[in-house]
C-alpha cells in the first residue's frame, strides 16, 4: 500500500528530496517545533483542591481490607493414588494403592 502511495505522488509530479545524514530537518534560522521547544503546556499551573476526607475513607476501606484473614478452604477429601514400589536396582516390583 506505501509502495503505491509512493508511485501515485510521483507520477502526479511529486519529487522525493534527499537529505544527507547528520543534517537537521529543521531548517536554519526558523524556532523549533512547540512540542520538541517544551512549550506544550502554556497556561498556568493550577493549584490543587485537598480532599482530605475522601482520602481518609480511602485509608480506611483498606485498613479493613488489611484485617480481614479469608476463610480457610476445605482442600478436596484425601483421595487414594497409585504409587509404585521399587526392589533396590530401581526395577518396578508392583504397584500399590496409599491414602494421603
């Protein structure tokens, strides 16, 4: 899509410019742009309004949060599983079944 945008504007008579390495597009004599000059930000700054109850029911939601301890969860029921006994090579000898 970029490669036809590109052959539309030349054959309409568009010219590509090349610029050397190193050279600034900014050209001599004229002020950098307002966002790169750090003038983005043009009125004054406005002083903040303090809320100090609202924080104050902020800190106190989480202080409660703090104290609560969750409710131990009842683990699944202990379940048997197979385990299988080795002689002493390593060889399986049989296969047992072992409550946890």
């Amino acid at each position: 899509m970029l490669e036809q945008e590109i052959e539309d504007f030349l054959q309409q008579g568009g010219e590509v410019k090349s610029v050397p390495r190193g050279l600034s597009a900014n050209p001599g004599g004229q002020p950098p742009s307002t966002f790169a000059a750090g003038r983005l930000f043009t009125e004054p700054r406005e002083s903040r309004t303090p809320v100090p109850e609202v924080v104050a029911a902020i800190e106190e939601r989480r202080a409660l949060q703090r104290k609560r301890t969750a409710t131990p969860r009842r683990s699944r029921l202990p379940q048997p599983r197979r385990k299988v006994v080795y002689d002493d090579f390593g060889e399986p000898l049989r296969r047992v079944w072992i409550e946890d």
